[in-house]
C-alpha cells in the first residue's frame, strides 16, 4: 500500500511537472504579435528584421531539437528539460529590455532554443513515466500547451496596459510562467531516475526507417497548415469582405477548438493499435475546409474555421503517434527529434509560398488550391505513420 502511495504521488509529481512545461512551449511566440506594432516603434524595427521574427521559431525547433537525443543521453531527460526551461528565462527575461533590434532577435533565439529541447523531449518523459497512459498524458499536456498559446495572445495587451503601454515589462511578465516551472523540475533532475531509461544510448538509427520519415511528414504537413492559418486565414477572411473582429473571432475558434479536442482525440489515440483511421478522418476534415475557402470563404465563414479547428488536432495526434512508435524511452527521443525537426524544416516554405502565390495570382484562389492539395501527402504520410509498428 505504501509503495503504490508513492507510486500515485511520484506519477501525480511528474504530471504536475509536465504540465508546467508544456504552458510554457508556445509564450515566446504567441506573446509578440499583439503588441509587434509597439515592439517596432520601440525599438525601430525594420519590417525585414520583423518578418524574421515569425521564420525564428520554425528554424530553432528545427535545429536545436537534433541536438536534444545526445543531450539527454548524456545528462538524462529531466536535467535536459531544466535547462531548455533556463534558457527559456533567460531569453523572456532579457529580450525585452535588449535595446535593439538584433538583440532582441538574438534573445528570442535563446528563449526558442530552450523550448525546442523541452519540445522533443516531453514524449519520451511520457513515455518513460507513463507507458500505459501515453495518449491519455499526451492529450492532458497538448492542452496545457494550447491554454499557454491562448492564455499569451490573448492577455499580453491586457498586461501591457496595466503597465501603463509598456510592452517591455508585458513581454517579460510571461518568463514568471517558466519560473513556476523550475522547481519540479529541479528535484526530478536531481532524483536518481534523472538518469533514466531515456538517457541511456539506443543502436537504433530511427532516420533509416519508414516509420520515422512517415512521421516527419506528417509533422511537417500539419506543421504547414498550422501556420498558414495562422499567418493567413485572418487575412483570406477580410479579402472576402468580412469585418477585422469577425476576422479575428474566427481564427480564435481554430485556436480554442484545440484545447478540448487535444485531450479527447489524444487519450481515445493511446487506446488503439492504430490512429491510420484517426489521421484519415483529420485530413479530411481538412480537405473540405480548405476547399471550402477555395470555393467561397464568406459562404460559410464558421463551418470552414470549425473544420480547419479540427484538422490542428493533427498536431496532438502526431506526437501521440511519436510516443507509440518508439519501443523505448529512448528511441522515441531519437524519433521525436527526427520527426519534428525534419517536420519543422518541411514546414519552413509553406506560409512563405502561400504569401507568394497570392501575390503572383492576385488572389486566394491559387494558394488555397495548393492547400487543399497539401493533405493529400498529410493523409497518406499519416495513415503510415499510424499503423501499428514500432522501431
């Protein structure tokens, strides 16, 4: 009885911690469009140096995460984890207060760096603690990260405000988030199992299988998607004549949708041999809602934000799968490092061809075609991905 006490609290510990991470993997982002306008007047940045700001985060979770499987192999998961949460402090802490544009990209950077090594190690973590659970736990932390992602968006002018129209102090509010969650992970660095099952070395060279590259490229696709309505859909809704707050309100939908349906689609994924079905049914909700915009976006504004809300679940769905298809903790380092960093460099052009295509073509037409023939790849790289094989 004692030991199974033990057993509950150290599993209700690491949950606990988890959670606190996850919050944490999207602020850096999500927290500098809402006051960009004043971030440029402050610290006179070019609409070049701005731009670069949106390509950062892509390009450090595709670079920083390779580096994340030898970390751990040589540190352990959890100490690996401290310090992706550090430099994330580091980074929100300083970058406001840079005094330059450079500077800030620079600190931005940092704080990035640190989320893409937090970024591939969590489902190795849930892995290793919980093994019966993975889709269940996987589900519980995709919205603890969507609450964080949604929480920065939409309360960084409110803080701003408060601080009497000072963006700096609005921006550096949130490294407190990362604060609150170095504790727990501080005692689990400094716990014997910090070198655990994850850390130790795997023979298994992931980038030689199907399975892993089926999974980048399903990470990739969604990745795409994810940030061209992101980057875009408000965008193609006030081209099709609707007001900037109907706008505004319809991509929030694509946002908050995420939140319950990462969890339920999650948990229900970890239960089954495989998600092939799962992946399918995404990818056609997809399809119609891409067409949908492709056919007339001010038909029917709500169902097409509502589908594209549901095809975003295809990023919980990806890193359930990531957890399920590697054998061992790990393995699936190796494999959560290989897919979203190749994912995120396969996600890299995406928004960048849709902005260019709109300006050849003069109009959404051509761009949103090629989104709806996107989710062709997505579908089939994620019915692979989804069938019951682990490397």
């Amino acid at each position: 009885m004692v030991i199974q006490e033990k057993t509950r609290a150290g599993g209700l510990f690491a949950l606990t911690a988890l959670l606190l991470a996850a919050v944490n993997l999207r602020l850096a982002v999500t927290s500098i469009g809402p006051v960009l306008t004043e971030i440029r007047a402050g610290l006179g940045m070019s609409a070049t140096v701005a731009g670069l700001l949106t390509s950062v985060p892509v390009l450090c979770f595709a670079s920083i995460g390779l580096a994340a499987p030898r970390l751990a192999r040589r540190l352990g998961s959890a100490r690996v984890v401290l310090g992706g949460l550090l430099l994330l402090v580091t980074g929100l802490s300083i970058r406001p207060f840079s005094g330059g544009s450079a500077l800030f990209l620079l600190f931005s950077a940092v704080a990035l760096a640190g989320i893409a090594l937090v970024n591939v190690l969590l489902p190795s973590i849930v892995k290793d603690r919980f093994p019966d659970r993975v889709g269940t736990v996987t589900g519980l932390y995709s919205v603890a990260l969507n609450i964080g992602a949604t929480t920065a968006a939409a309360a960084t002018v409110p803080i701003t405000g408060a601080f009497d129209g000072d963006w700096r102090l609005g921006l550096a509010c949130w490294s407190l988030a990362a604060v609150v969650a170095l504790p727990p992970w501080l005692l689990m660095a400094r716990s014997r199992e910090a070198a655990s099952a994850s850390g130790t070395p795997s023979a298994v060279r992931v980038s030689r299988h199907p399975v892993a590259w089926a999974l980048a490229v399903y990470f990739g696709m969604q990745s795409t998607s994810a940030y061209v309505i992101i980057g875009w859909l408000p965008e193609i809704y006030r081209d099709a004549g609707l007001s900037p707050a109907l706008a505004g309100v319809l991509f929030a939908v694509t946002s908050l949708l995420g939140v319950p349906l990462s969890f339920l689609l999650s948990a229900y994924a970890g239960r089954l041999r495989s998600q092939s079905g799962i992946a399918l049914v995404l990818g056609l909700f997809g399809v119609a809602g891409w067409a949908g915009l492709w056919a007339s976006p001010a038909a029917a504004p709500w169902l097409w934000a509502v589908l594209l809300g549901v095809v975003n679940a295809a990023f919980p769905l990806a890193l359930t799968m990531i957890a399920l298809r590697g054998r061992t903790p790990a393995t699936v380092v190796q494999l959560s490092a290989f897919a979203q960093s190749i994912g995120y460099l396969f996600a890299i052009p995406g928004p960048i061809l849709v902005g260019a295509l709109h300006d050849a073509s003069g109009g959404w037409r051509v761009p949103l075609a090629l989104m709806v023939a996107l989710m062709i790849p997505q579908i089939i790289a994620g019915i692979a991905a989804g069938r019951n094989r682990q490397i």
